[in-house]
C-alpha cells in the first residue's frame, strides 16, 4: 500500500511539474509567462525564427464585450534540438509548445 501512495505521489508532481513548465519559456537568464504583452516577450528574447499570423478570434470580456483579436505565432529554436511555439491573442501570451524538431 506504501507503494502504490508513493507511486501517486511522483505521479502527481510529475504532472505539476508539466503543467508549470507550459506556462513559462526560459529565454537565455530570462523568464517569460502567459499574459505577457508581445513588447515584453520581444525585449527579453529577441527576435523571433519565424513569425506568422493565423488568423482572428473574438473575445468577450468579464463585462459581456465582443471584441476581434489578432492570432499571432512565434518560433524559436532550435535550441538544443527543441522549437518553441509562442502564441499570441490580441498580443498577449497565451499558450506555449514546445516539440523536439
């Protein structure tokens, strides 16, 4: 029994841990997060690889306003064989990829 607890235990962290490593990317000593504005993302881990525009999504706020943003994906890497995918609604960070290439 002291095994199987044990063994959710690691479980668990492990599955923190991939959860809290989604919603941050490590530029160089730099950190960036979701809800970062595309200027801050920029000034702490320069340009880009690749930039591309996919599209328009609407919006409603906390107050019931629609509004159409701007969908924008950012690429960097390869470094040390992975490629991170930043993508942007309405220029704020909201989801972060990676995948090996």
């Amino acid at each position: 029994m002291r095994k199987i607890t044990l063994l959710a235990g690691f479980t668990l962290t492990f599955f923190a841990l991939q959860v809290q490593a989604s919603s941050t990317f490590r530029c160089g000593s730099k950190l960036v997060s979701l809800r970062d504005s595309t200027a801050e993302v920029h000034a702490k881990c320069g340009e880009p690889a690749n930039r591309s525009f996919t599209g328009y999504k609407e919006l409603v706020d906390e107050y019931g306003f629609r509004q159409e943003v701007q969908i924008e994906e950012w690429t960097y890497g390869p470094t040390n064989g992975m490629y991170h995918f930043l993508r942007f609604e309405g220029n704020r960070l909201s989801n972060i990829d990676s995948e090996r290439g």
